[in-house]
C-alpha cells in the first residue's frame, strides 16, 4: 500500500511541474490603447458654426496616427504636446448649421494597439 501511495504522489508532482511550465497569461505582451477624455465643449452643448473645440489624448497615443474628422470630413487639428498629455485643438468647419455633428477621432497607441471616440455637438443656425 506505501508502495501505491508513493507512486500516486510521484505521478501528481510530475503533473503539477508541467502546468506551471507554460506560465500564466500575464506574461503575454498587453495592448494599452489611447484614451481621449476632457471634450470642450462638453458633448451635447449647441455652438456656433466655426466654433473651437479641444480635447486630450494619453501620453500613450501616437501622435502621428491621430485622425479627426466631422460627419465623414478631415479637420485639420493643432497638437500642443506638453508634459506627457497632448492637447488636440481644431475648429468646426462654416458649413456645419442647424444640425447635429459628431465630432469622430481614432488614433494608434505606441504598441500598435487602435482606439476610436468622439462626441456629439449641435450646431447652431
């Protein structure tokens, strides 16, 4: 019987070495994607046509990869970059009136990792 025992023993301490050699699931690379937060106006505000509007991205955002766009069109942004945050500045184009926009941004983490976000304005006559 001690000779049964001492094999069990063996044969589940054998198991238990190969579980632990494939390592957990923290090990693999994580994707960290860009957040955009702190939108002015705050979402839902009525502007005027041609208004300005800001917003910050996370020091994890490449820069380069940043696309703004309204209802389907480019707009040009200006980056001030300081400290690690970076604010993203650009204006509502003229032709924007009486509607309602989305103002939509994705962008490319330094990983490669993608993210997407906006907001909702309206758009005074």
């Amino acid at each position: 019987m001690k000779l049964y025992k001492l094999i069990w023993i063996c044969s589940l301490s054998l198991f238990s070495v190969q579980v632990f050699a494939y390592g957990s699931s923290s090990s693999a690379k994580s994707c960290v994607a860009p957040r955009f937060d702190q939108f002015v106006p705050v979402e839902k505000t009525e502007v005027a046509p041609h208004s300005k509007f800001s917003f910050q991205t996370s020091p994890d955002t490449d820069i380069k990869s940043l696309k703004v766009s309204i209802k389907e069109q480019p707009v040009e942004v200006f980056i001030d970059s300081h400290g690690q945050n970076h604010t993203v500045s650009g204006i509502v184009p003229a032709n924007f009136k009486s509607t309602y926009v989305r103002i939509t941004i994705s962008a490319s983490g330094l990983n490669g990792c993608q993210a997407s976000g906006g907001w909702l304005l309206k758009i005074s006559p």
